[in-house]
C-alpha cells in the first residue's frame, strides 16, 4: 500500500511539474487575442510581434532610411535625414509587444507599443518605407512651336521676302500701282529722240511739198 501510494504522489508530483513547465511559457507571450495598445494617437496601425520589412508592416515601397539599434524609448527623424527622391509611405517602430506605423508627415516622438501595464518599452529598432519619385518632363502642346525654329522648307505662303526672286505664297507679291497687266520690259532705250527725229521730218516734208507745189502750175 504505502509503496503505491509513492507511485501515486510521484507520479502527480511529475504531471504538476510538467504542467508547470508549459505554463510559464504561455504566460510571457502575450495571446493572440490581446489587444496591442499604440499609445499614442497619431499611430495609423499596430502589430506584432514584429516587422523587418515594409511588407511586414503592410506599406509600400522599400526600407530607405533605419536604425537596427537605437537607444531610448522615443525618436525623432529628421526631414533632412530622408533620402532625395522618395516619397515616404509610413514609418515602423518596433519595441515590446509589437510595433507601431506612423504616417510620412510624423517625424517627432515616435515611440512602440506599451507593454502591458501601460508601460513603454525601449525601441528595438525603427525603419522608413519610401517609394521613388516619378517626373515626367513637360510637353510642348500641339501648334506652339516656338519662334525661330520653323524647320527650314516651310516658309508659310505668302510670306517670301522681298528681292529673293521666289514666287512665294500665292496673292502676297505686290504688284506695280497702275499696271493692268504684265509690265514691260525695260530695254534701256529712251523714246523721246525718236518723237524729235519724226516730228523734224514731218516737218521737212511739209516744206517740201509746199515749195513744189508752185513749180508744177508753172509748168
């Protein structure tokens, strides 16, 4: 009897043990049931346990500015610190129970999540996710080519300069002022000694028929 009475007391001793042994694990991590607490009203989103990547956190982009160790329970990010050329899409802090994301605009006093009690816990590490820039150069709107680069060949009609010698555009040449046709053709020959010489000899004509004229009724 007292020998299976040990066996029992031992064997119950054994089970509580290992029940024991099981137990204080569950005990430190926290349930999956329990609430992760920000502590902070600015937090967009909070989880856990952990995050190493913006994909973890649930942002886009990729990690472009972090510090694995950091020391104290709050950080401040610098403006000037974010890389040249991204947009920022979310900050993490990690520490405690889990982790908190920021938005890209706030940059002071980020802290984790508290620790059960309402303690804050010191940071593990934090991170910043950007996405790159995207610039697309300006376009010239259709029509608006700017002076002085008319491509050479595509001189508007009716627009060619005086004494080229080209015919232009149709219905810009000016025409001579009084002219009903074509002009003529300037031969360099002045007209006013050919009226003199014919009105000379017309005149001499005229004399000569004048002073024949007697003989012949004489005859």
């Amino acid at each position: 009897m007292i020998r299976r009475a040990g066996v029992i007391v031992s064997t119950i001793l054994a089970a509580g043990l290992l029940s024991a042994a099981f137990a204080l694990p569950a005990m430190a991590t926290p349930k999956p049931d329990d609430p992760i607490i920000s502590g902070d009203d600015r937090v967009i989103r909070t989880g856990g346990p952990n995050a190493n990547s913006c994909d973890d956190a649930g942002l886009e982009g990729t990690i472009i500015l972090k510090d694995d160790k950091p020391s104290g329970l709050t950080v401040t990010i610098k403006a000037s610190d974010i890389p040249a050329g991204y947009d920022v899409t979310g900050i993490v802090v990690k520490g405690g129970p889990g982790f908190n994301v920021y938005p890209p605009n706030v940059l002071t006093n980020l802290r984790a999540p508290q620790n059960k009690g309402g303690q804050q816990p010191a940071l593990s590490h934090w991170f910043v996710c950007g996405v790159k820039k995207t610039t697309t150069p300006p376009t010239q709107p259709p029509g608006n080519t700017p002076p002085g680069n008319t491509p050479p060949g595509n001189t508007p009609p009716g627009n060619t300069p005086p004494g080229n010698g080209g015919t232009g555009g149709t219905g810009n040449t000016p025409a001579a002022q009084g002219s009903t046709g074509a002009e003529l053709a300037d031969t360099g020959v002045s007209t006013t000694i050919p009226l003199i010489a014919g009105g000379v000899l017309v005149l001499l004509g005229g004399g000569l028929l004048f002073l024949l004229r007697p003989n012949r009724r004489r005859g």
